[in-house]
C-alpha cells in the first residue's frame, strides 16, 4: 500500500509526488495521457520561474524525471473510480488494475472545452483539433482557424502561423484576454487575419471539415478552412469522484489553500481544484500544498 497515490501526472501532481517523496513518504503518480498534462500542448513557456523560455514537452519531462529521481512510482492508467474501506483508498483503472493508498491526492487538470456546435464531436480528428502542437504539422501549407481570445488561442495562432498558409483568429469580443505581447506578435505576422466580435456559429463537412460558418455584426458568412482549432477554455473532470469532493457550480472541487476535501486523506490541487488563477506557478503550488497536507494528514 502507497502512502500517497497522486491521480494526474501534470505540474500539480508530479510536485506533489516530489515532495511527498522528500518527506519520505512512498508515492505512487496515475496519468492517463502524458505526464506533464496540458502543459505539453504549449510549445513555449516564458513565465515558469527559472525558465526563460522552454517547451512544454520538456518542461513536462524535467517534472517526471524529478519526482522519478526522488523515488515516485508512475503508471499510465486510466483512472475510473475510488472507493473508501475504513482507512485504505482503492483506485480502480479502466484497465481492471487497482492501488491501494492511504491517501490520495486528485491532480486531474481540466480539459478542452469544445464550442458546443454539431457535429463538432464527429469531426474531433477530421478538421476539429484542440492542440495545435499536436496536430499542427497536418495543416501545413492549409488554411485554418483559430477559435478563442486567451492565451492557448494566441499561442496556437503563433504557432500555427509558422506552418499554415493563413490562419484567422476568431474571438467572440473585440479584445484579447490573453497577453498583450503575443497579440502583437500576432499583429506581425502577414498569415495571420484577425475576426473579432465574431462568434463561430456552424462547421461545414460531413466526414472532414471543409470551412466554417461565422456572424459578425448578425451577419453570417462562410470562411473556408480544412482545420478549426478550438481554444476556448478547459473544464474539469471530476465526476468519478463527485461523491468525496464538494463541486462549485462550474464542476471543480471546493478546496482551500491547503486542498483539503470533504473526505479525510483525500486531497485535490492544480487545475481541477476551485480557484481563481490557474497557471503552471499556482498548479506547482497546488502540488506542494496538497502533498504537505497528506504528509501532516499520515504523521498525525
Ligand atoms: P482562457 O484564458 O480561459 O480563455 C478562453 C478564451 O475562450 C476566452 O477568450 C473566452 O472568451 C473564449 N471562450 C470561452 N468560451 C467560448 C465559447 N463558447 N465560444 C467562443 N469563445 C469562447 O483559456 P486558455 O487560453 O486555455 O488559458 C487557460 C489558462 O492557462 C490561462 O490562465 C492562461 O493564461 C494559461 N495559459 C498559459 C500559457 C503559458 O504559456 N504559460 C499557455 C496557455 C495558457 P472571453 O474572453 O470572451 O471570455
């Protein structure tokens, strides 16, 4: 049996690993995807303390390789649920594995959320993508789109702008909530075509997207692009623990500074948990505070 079983391999869980670790504890990270969560879907990271500028993927790697080279166990698995018998907390895998802990961390993060439209979930893969560095290379030398005003929409504009023939960054207001200084970066490109106060209200194609359709000022107009890359924001997924966590009204666990939940031993920390600012900095802080709190929860 682990002491701690972290759910979720990204900033907030891979720091909780390495300091469980540190204060001796055994510890076991359960990631579903890719250790370092979204944080690899950025192809540049400019705000991490320490770092002037490092890819996600690698600043990913450099988690996983910290909390491994402290001794944290990791397994990639697809967590379905977790179940309580007196002191001992069992986590149960799709794939029928289960762990046993004496306290769990849940560092799940948050996913894309998608625009809402029909027939979005059928062409996810076909033209639909939420992760230009993942999929951007299919695009080159293609006409795509950009749907969003925060900084994954701008990031992926830039990046997307290296590789496409035009890209067209829509946003539903007129201005940006991410960073001023991508948007001028943005301004810089020639590829790159601004729609502002533009909502995105139809995709066109059945098997493979062929454009999309989009309103301005009540009038709708066809934009052709064979890619629609949706940066609109993420959500959380917490469903297979709604019963241990308290959920706010938007789905993420209610948790103080020191990710406490309603269930004793079981923590939540990073992008999952209710918050304002969710940002690598408040994700590794997360980390810390959650495994801090486990440690004082097992030594009492
Ligand atoms: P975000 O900051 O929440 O921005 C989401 C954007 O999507 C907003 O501009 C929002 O519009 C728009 N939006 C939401 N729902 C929509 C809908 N249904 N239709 C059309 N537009 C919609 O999300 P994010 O860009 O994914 O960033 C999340 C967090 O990660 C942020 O704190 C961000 O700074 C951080 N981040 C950091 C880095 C980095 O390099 N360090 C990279 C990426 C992201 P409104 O503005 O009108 O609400």
């Amino acid at each position: 049996m682990y002491d701690i079983i972290i759910i979720g391999g990204g900033p907030a869980g891979l720091t909780a690993a390495t300091y469980g670790r540190r204060a001796g504890k055994s510890v076991l990270v359960i990631e579903k995807n890719a250790f370092g969560g979204q944080i690899t879907w950025s192809p540049k990271v400019e705000n991490f303390p320490g770092f002037l500028s490092i890819s996600g993927t690698e600043l990913g790697d450099k988690l996983l390789e910290q909390a491994m080279e402290q001794g944290a166990e990791v397994e990639l698995e697809e967590v379905s649920s977790l179940s309580l018998e007196d002191e001992v907390k069992t986590v149960h895998c799709l794939s029928g594995a289960a762990f046993q802990g004496k306290t769990v961390i849940i560092a799940t993060g948050a996913r894309p959320k998608p625009l809402g439209l029909p027939g979005e979930e059928e062409l996810v893969g076909s033209g639909v993508c939420f992760c230009a560095v993942c999929d951007g290379a299919f695009y080159k030398d293609q006409d795509v789109a950009v749907a969003g005003g925060g900084n994954s929409a701008l990031q992926d504009a830039l990046l997307l702008s290296e590789k496409c023939r035009k890209v067209t960054l829509i946003h539903r207001r007129d201005s940006f909530r991410g960073e001023a200084r991508l948007v001028e970066a943005l301004r810089q490109r020639s590829n790159v075509d601004f729609m502002l106060d533009t909502r995105i209200t139809g995709l066109l194609g059945e098997e493979q997207l062929r454009g999309i359709v989009v309103e301005h000022g009540g009038e709708s107009r066809e934009l052709l692009v064979t890619g629609l890359f949706v940066a609109v924001g993420h959500e959380p997924d917490l469903g297979a623990f709604s019963a241990l966590v308290e959920l706010d009204s938007r789905g993420y666990a209610v948790a103080g500074e020191q990710c406490l939940t309603r269930t004793p031993g079981v923590f939540v920390a990073g992008d999952c948990r209710s918050k304002t600012v969710r940002q690598l900095t408040t994700a590794a802080a997360d980390g810390t505070a959650a495994a801090l709190a486990a440690c004082e929860w097992l030594d009492a």
